[in-house]
C-alpha cells in the first residue's frame, strides 16, 4: 500500500524526527534547536516506521543513528522505502569511517553527517534543510511526471511530444493509431512531414504553429489525414518550460456534426438568397392562352396581383397577340430569346425577353418565363455613348480636360441639363468647381467652394464616397445647396478626386437606370484620374461580413438557450415544471428581461400567470390581461390569446399613447415584446410573452424560432397531460348532442335510417382508421353500401350480420375523432349516431382540461352542444394497471384481436373460420392464427402473473 504523505506547506518550519538511543539524542539534540527546525525523537525502528508512515504524519526529516536496538539506520532506510515514505533521510554515526559513509551514499541516504564527542555541530541542521528541499524538489518532478504521463496515456487523446524543431520524441498509442504509423516510423520525424496533410496551405500552418510554440507561445491549427478529406483534427501546441525544451502537441478531431452544420448553414443562406432575388416571371396556359399558373411575384414586372392577371382571360391581353410561331413551337418544342414589350398596371412600358416551351402540367400546355429587361435596354443605350465617352477620356491630357470631357458628355449620356465635376483641393481643405455644363454653366455668380464638411449633399457625397440624391437629401435633412433649384439631382463621388454631380428640374428626373449611368459615367471619370472602385468594393465587402458574423453569432445564442429549453422539456414530467423551464431559460442571460406564461380562464377569458422568471418589477399586477374591444390597443398576451397568432411590438416607445400597457411596460424598461400561442391540434394552452430591455429585440430569425418553441412547448404540455391521464382515476364526464353533417356515422345513419354505435377504433401504421360499428334498425347491406359511397370512407367490410343489423368495420382516412381525443388524454365513453344527430359520452381526467377536451370537440363539430357535466371515479383493473394488455399488444395484434371478436371467431357457436377473418385483414391463415396464439399467450399473462410488467411474452 502506498503511504507516500501529500508535501506539506513549505512556508512552515522543518519537522525533524531523532532516531536513536537516548545518549546519542543528547549529542545531536542541540544542533537542531534551530528557528527553522523542529524536532522531537524515537527511541527504536518500529516506533520511527510508525511516525513516519502513519496517516497523520508531518515528519519532513529523519536524522538516525547507525546502530539501533534492533538493525542498523540503514535498515531503517530500506524499511522506510518499502513502505512507501520519501521523507528525506541523514545518517548521523558516531565516529562514522569512510566505509560506513561509502555504505550510505550507496543506500540513498540523502545527507551524512559523523557525531564526534563534542556532538553535533551546526551542519546537520543545513544538512536537514537542504535534504528537505531536494526531496520536495524530487516530489514535485515525480508528480508532474506522473500527471504528465496519465495525459500521455488517455486513449481517446492525440499526444505527442516534439522537439523545439518539431522533430517528434514520442508519440502516445491514440496518435500513432489517428496516423496509421508504428512508433519507429513517427519518431525522430518532424511533425509535418507525417501523414497529415494533403495541400500546402495546412503543412505551412503545422510548420507555423511550431515555431510559434518554440517561440514560447500556444498555438492552434487544423489539418487533415492525407488522402481523408473527411477527417479533419483541431490541434494546440504547448511549449514546455520557460526555455522551450520541448513541444507538446494535443488534437483531437473536430466533431462530425460542426460540418453538418456548417453545410446547412450555407445551404440555408444559398436557397434564401436565390428566392429572395428572384424576379423572372413564370406563366403558364393551355391552349387557348388561358392561364392555369400565374408566378406569385409577377408584381415586379407588371405591377398586378395574381387574382388580377388571372382577370385578365388569356395571355395575348397582355403580351400582346402574335408573340411567336406556334408552327415553330410545335416543331423545336422551345422558343428563346423572344423580345417584346408590355404595360404594367401603372401605365408603364417594359421591354421583356420571353422563353416559351411546351409542358404537360396540371392542365396548362405552354410555359412563358419573362425577363424584364427594360433597364439592361436603357443600359445598353447609355453604354453606346459611354463607349465614345471613355475613348474621348483616353487622349485627355490634363485633369481639366477630363472634367469637361465628362459634364459635356454627361448632359447627352444622362439627357440631363446641368452637370458639374468638383475637384477636392488638398492645399485649400476644399471642393472647387472643376467644370460646369448647361444650366449650372448659366447661373450668375458660378457655383461656390464647399467645406467638405457633410452638410450639404454634394460635400456629403464626397467624405461618405457614396451616391447622393434629392431624395436621400430631404430624407436625411441635408442641405441641397447648390442644387435647391433643381427638382431631382445626383451626386457621386470620383473618390479623392471630388464629386461629380448631375441635375434636372423635374422632380423624378433620376430613377434607378440614370443613377447607375451616373455611376457608370462618373466610373470612367475614375478610370481616368487613376481612381477608386476597388476600395469602394472592399468596404462593401467588409460590411457584409460584419452582418453576416453578427448573425451567426445571433443564431448560435438562439440555438444554445433553444438547446437547453428541449433537454428542459424532454425530462420533465409536469406542465409546471415544462413552464417553468421554458421561462427560467429564457431569461437566464441579459438577452431577454421577463418571460411568463399565461392561460384563460374559463370564466370571463382573462388571462392568468402560470409561471415566470425575470425581472417582472410588478408588470403583471400594472396592466389589465382582459380581452378588450380594440384588440390592437390590449396587452401583446391578451390578444395573442383572443387572436391565437403571435403578437410583436418592435418599440413600445412607438405607441406610448396609444395603449394603456405601453406606459408600464416602458416604466419598467420593456421596449420591445413578442408573445406566442401555445397551441396543440388548435386547442390553446396559454401564451409565452417576453420582453426585451431594447427595442427591435426580436428580430425576423428570432421570431421563428421561437414562435416554433411555442409549438415545441405546447406538444410537450399536451404530451404530460396525457402521461398524467394514464395515471388519473377521477374523470369529468361530458355529454353532447351533435347535428353535424361532416360527421361521417351521422350522416351515414341519416342516410340509412339505422342506429350506429362506435364500439372501439384502431389506427393502422398507413394512417388510416379502423372503426367497428354495431348496427341496429337497418339491414346490413343496406349500411355497407352507403358507406362505399361515402367520401369519408375508403373502405367498408361486414364483418357480423344480425336480424336488426350487424356489425361492419369502416376504415376512413383520417384520424378518427377518438384518436384525437386520445392524443389530447380524453376517451370516448359512448358515441352513438341516429338521424337525428350523435350521441357522444367523453370522460376527462382530473389532470387534463375540460375546455381544452371542450374546444377540440367545437373545432371538430361547429355545432355541437354540451348538454351535461358529471364528476365520476374512473375504475382500474384488478391489479390497479389500467390498459396492461392492450399496452403489451402491437398495433397489429390488436387489428387482428379487434377483427377476430367483432366479426365472432370467439363465439362458442361460431359461423366463421380463422380463413374468413384472415380474408379480411388480407393475410394468409397461417399468420392469422400465429396472431391468435401470441394474443393468448398475453392475455393469459396478463390474467395470471402477479409482478407488474413480469414477463413479456412475444
């Protein structure tokens, strides 16, 4: 056993322990009364091993005589390291000879110090203290190294250990298993010229990195297993002490699932970005021109809604007629390129590039998809002239001449009737008229300097480098000068050089086609002074960078608190505990300041906390949560609640007169709120609402994510109320009457005058539902055939005939209505169809809300009314373990079981073969009764074992 004691504090003074007879004591006793020593004695081995190795022990030093009563202090040396001690040790001999210091300094003793007859002198206590030191020295290697090489040994860990040049010393097993090497084909190897990489990039960074850590840095990189484009390995490089004898490389590989990620996040950003920027417009009609399929954005080109182009009739009224050769359509099947103009709803003319082709889609024959290339048009006019332009500038000789080169081109290129360039002066810290043209030419007086100052818009074009208009002028509040004469104008910058700046009386003189001119023109000005677009480029650049770091760092804090939310909720186990969650995790950081959760009551449809986290400040008890006249002016909870649609406020600073919340909510530092449904299968279990101590808090991703929260939540309040409904033994009773014609018995039982009653239902692995339908006051075949002509129903079997009825079994497509009571904890108790109506029995269990089970039942049967409400105890088994059986069952036993008793297989005086019931579920007879015997076995252990759940059997 290991007694090896933990150092002690070496601030404390040094603990020395004698060993030896007592005359010996007395000779060597005084050298140690030292202030830095502390010593006490022993007389014999046993009582020395005891002090020192026993679990209390804080003996630093032992100091022992050669001859002891029973050995020698040799002996007690070797004693002592058997048993584990590495307290420091001197040999104090009397009369010590050469021999016997020889003997020790072989043994390992750690200091020898001879006793003449005069004692001990003071180097035995300088013997203790440095033997002391050099053993705590000796401890603190052996634990490092210990640490070290448990590091050095996890399996699941990539280590190896490099010299400063990166040549590598040692590998551990996970490392040279990731390389693929034996130890001897890794060692004395520099680092990158292993198996590592397959691309330069990634040696240059393993060779960085190295000398990085050499360096005396800690360094990171990636890389990955040549040949293995999957495999990729983080790695960090530590330098060992503070002259970098060595590098310790750590790695381990980066998680499959960051990649996945990555790619879906590019994958995301690509399909939004395509949809976003999409404006071709796709038509299709059949073969009268008339349309089957109109593109929801054909608003950017023709300015109609798809309701209004669809008024349109055929597609000639707005094309126009004779568009193509319908003889060449059905000969090359494709038309490209076809050029024609159109009006758009404003009374503005388009010039369209049209692709036809002949499809088969849904009815419509010919597919139109139409490219507006009105402005590349206006472009390619504006380019023609720009192309003289520039070759006019190529032989200008001076800065002057390039200035009137360009406002003299500007007022024919732009159709424009004032044009001017301002030079930026250097010298004078000012933008100087550099030529004029057109009406500016004519003012009296000539155009002004300008401080580039960013008060007027040309000044402001010139310091931001970015385009300026009449429009942004007015918006932003800046002074026009000296372009308030003029209705519309355009400033663009020509980088140092100044501004060059068009202008027009008409106030819509420039839309977006001349702005680009302007650009394109003012572009080729820059080309001649040796100018700018490539920085301009890189700024934008820049910028969306920054927005696109901002929102992944945004969608990573979303993903993170929306992590911890469902971990949240898949282990809870009550809807409080599932509210309470949801809000505590949503307020844990600074982003959000309060979130509750609220519910209706049943009364008077006023809201009420069920829970919340944050800092409330006494909100809740400040604002009214009842539904008021104007749902826009009520607390974002309250009309979520009435609406059942997520409720945003952006600001509430925005609306501080216009609702009574908004004063508190400000009061108490909420400037934006989102509040979300809680909704399941369109029953409302409460709102989620939280605030934000900023506005805009809640951006377009943000809403998203939680409005699907919202979803997530209320699925898992749903999903514990039916655990808790299991588990209930008190129910509440409710009673319908019903006149509903979507409902599929009553309208069969109107249209055959018999009396239907459900008398169970399964849902098969296809979607479809299994319903057994006892039928009385009708003949039998008279029900089968009305229900094969339902809609509802997809197929009907009879499975049992009697002289008032049978039995049938109706299989519908959809989630019959007791289902979705039973995804809600509900179940039927009786539903029974007349003509007159149905007749439904629901019980409630105590833990599931009765106005939920209330408003699934409205949502299904508009019309149906609540007649009676009864508390009642729900019965269990024998055993207490409602449901056992059938919970043991699989879904196709218990079709088969289902079939089998319905249709009479289990009657004693039965008309009706195992054959018959296996040609009704379209199995053979063998599987049929292989079915039978696995149901019986089951049923009998349900009967007949007493521990719950004790063997299953198959």
């Amino acid at each position: 056993m290991d007694t090896t004691r933990s150092p002690r504090d070496a601030s404390g003074p040094v603990s020395v322990l004698l060993v030896g007879p007592e005359p010996w004591r007395e000779r060597v006793r005084p050298a140690l009364g030292g202030e830095g020593l502390a010593a006490r004695s022993v007389g014999d081995r046993e009582e020395a091993l005891g002090a020192v190795t026993g679990r209390s022990s804080d003996v630093d030093c032992v100091v022992s005589a050669h001859r002891l009563d029973a050995g020698t202090g040799l002996d007690l040396l070797e004693a002592l390291g058997s048993a584990g001690s590495s307290v420091a040790f001197v040999l104090a001999p009397i009369d010590g000879t050469e021999s016997l210091a020889g003997e020790a300094v072989a043994a390992g003793v750690d200091g020898y110090v001879p006793i003449g007859d005069g004692g001990a002198d003071d180097d035995l206590a300088s013997r203790c203290e440095t033997a002391v030191a050099r053993a705590r020295e000796d401890r603190d290697r052996a634990a490092k190294a210990s640490r070290f090489e448990a590091f050095f040994a996890d399996p699941d860990r990539f280590v190896a250990v490099l010299d400063p040049d990166g040549t590598v010393v040692r590998a551990n097993p996970a490392a040279l298993d990731t390389l693929g090497l034996d130890e001897s084909a890794a060692i004395g190897k520099r680092f990158w010229g292993l198996p590592w990489v397959s691309f330069d990039d990634s040696r240059r960074d393993l060779q960085r990195a190295v000398r990085r850590g050499a360096a005396g840095e800690y360094a990171t990189f990636e890389a990955g297993l040549a040949g293995d484009d999957r495999s990729r390995f983080e790695f960090t490089v530590r330098p060992v002490g503070d002259d970098v004898t060595g590098l310790v490389v750590e790695g381990h590989e980066v998680a499959e699932r960051v990649r996945l990620e990555e790619e879906l996040r590019e994958s995301e950003e690509l399909h939004r970005v395509t949809l976003n920027n999409m404006t071709d417009t796709v038509l299709v009609t059949d073969d009268d021109g008339a349309f089957t399929y109109v593109c929801p954005n054909v608003h950017f080109i023709f300015g109609y809604s798809v309701e209004e182009l669809y008024e349109f009739g055929t597609i000639d009224e707005l094309l126009g007629e004779d568009l193509f050769d319908r003889d060449r359509l059905d000969a090359e099947n494709v038309l490209t390129n076809v050029e024609c103009t159109a009006t758009d709803k404003h009374g503005r003319e388009h010039t369209l590039l049209v692709n036809v082709r002949q499809v088969s889609i849904q009815g419509g024959t010919t597919l139109y998809s139409c490219r507006d290339i009105t402005k590349r048009k206006q472009r390619e006019t504006a380019l023609t002239q720009l192309h003289q332009t520039s070759r006019n500038l190529l032989y200008a000789e001076t800065k002057s001449e390039i200035a009137t080169e360009v406002v003299t081109d500007a007022t024919a290129v732009l159709r424009t009737p004032a044009a001017a360039v301002y030079r930026f002066d250097r010298e004078a810290n000012a933008l100087v008229p550099a030529a004029v043209a057109g009406a500016l030419d004519e003012r009296a007086g000539g155009l002004a300097e300008l401080s580039p100052d960013r008060t007027t818009a040309v000044s402001r074009a010139f310091v931001d480098e970015q385009t300026t208009t009449r429009a942004d002028a007015d918006r932003d509040g800046v002074d026009p000068a000296p372009l308030s004469e003029f209705g519309d104008f355009v400033a663009v910058p020509l980088g140092d050089h100044g501004v060059f700046v068009a202008a027009a009386a008409d106030p819509d003189a420039f839309d977006e086609v001349s702005e680009e001119v302007a650009e394109l023109l003012a572009a080729t000005a820059e080309a001649a002074f040796d100018r700018i677009e490539r920085e301009t480029e890189l700024r934008e650049r820049d910028r969306t960078l920054q927005r696109q770091n901002r929102r992944l760092s945004q969608l990573n804090r979303v993903n993170e608190f929306i992590r911890e939310i469902d971990q949240a909720l898949v282990g809870a186990r009550t809807r409080e505990t599932i509210e309470e969650a949801v809000c505590d995790r949503l307020t844990s950081d600074d982003r959000f300041a309060f979130a509750w959760i609220g519910e209706t009551a049943a009364s008077d449809a006023t809201l009420r906390s069920r829970a919340w986290a944050g800092d409330e400040r006494g909100y809740l008890d400040s604002v009214s949560l009842e539904p008021g006249v104007d749902a826009a002016g009520v607390e974002p909870s309250v009309r979520t609640a009435t609406e059942r649609e997520a409720t945003f406020v952006s600001n509430v600073a925005d609306r501080l007169r216009d609702a009574e919340w908004c004063p508190e909510a400000a009061a108490r530092g909420f400037q934006s709120v989102l509040s979300i449904p809680l909704a399941y299968d369109d029953v409302l279990f409460g709102t989620l609402t939280v605030y934000a101590n900023e506005p805009a808090a809640f951006d377009e991703m943000v809403r998203s994510v939680l409005c699907e929260l919202g979803d997530t939540v209320a699925s898992a309040i749903n999903a514990v109320q039916r655990t808790e409904a299991l588990r209930s033994d008190t129910t509440v009773e409710l009673e319908y009457r019903i006149a509903d014609r979507s409902a599929v018995l009553y309208r069969l039982a109107e249209e055959t005058g018999a009396a239907l009653r459900a008398e169970s239902d399964l849902t098969r692995e296809d979607g479809t539902t299994l319903v057994f339908v006892t039928v009385e006051g009708a003949p039998l075949d008279r029900v089968v055939d009305a229900a094969a002509e339902s809609v509802g129903i997809t197929s009907v079997e009879a499975l049992r005939e009697t002289d008032d009825g049978g039995l049938v079994c109706l299989r519908v497509g959809d989630h019959f209505l007791t289902r979705t009571l039973a995804d809600h904890g509900a179940l039927v108790r009786e539903l029974r169809a007349t003509p007159e109506g149905l007749s439904l029995t629901v019980d409630v269990p105590d833990s599931v809300s009765a106005r939920s089970i209330d408003e699934v039942i409205s949502n299904a049967y508009p019309g149906a009314d609540l007649i009676a409400q009864r508390e009642r105890t729900r019965p269990l088994d024998t055993r207490g373990r409602p449901g056992r059986l059938a919970d043991e069952l699989t879904d196709r036993q218990l079709e088969v079981a289902q079939v089998a008793y319905h249709s009479g297989f289990f009657d004693s005086q039965r008309d009706v073969t195992g054959r018959d019931v296996a040609a009704m579920l379209d199995i053979s007879h063998t599987a049929f009764y292989d079915h039978v015997n696995r149901i019986q076995r089951k049923l009998f252990a349900s009967l007949l074992e007493t521990a719950p759940g004790a063997a299953d059997v198959e």
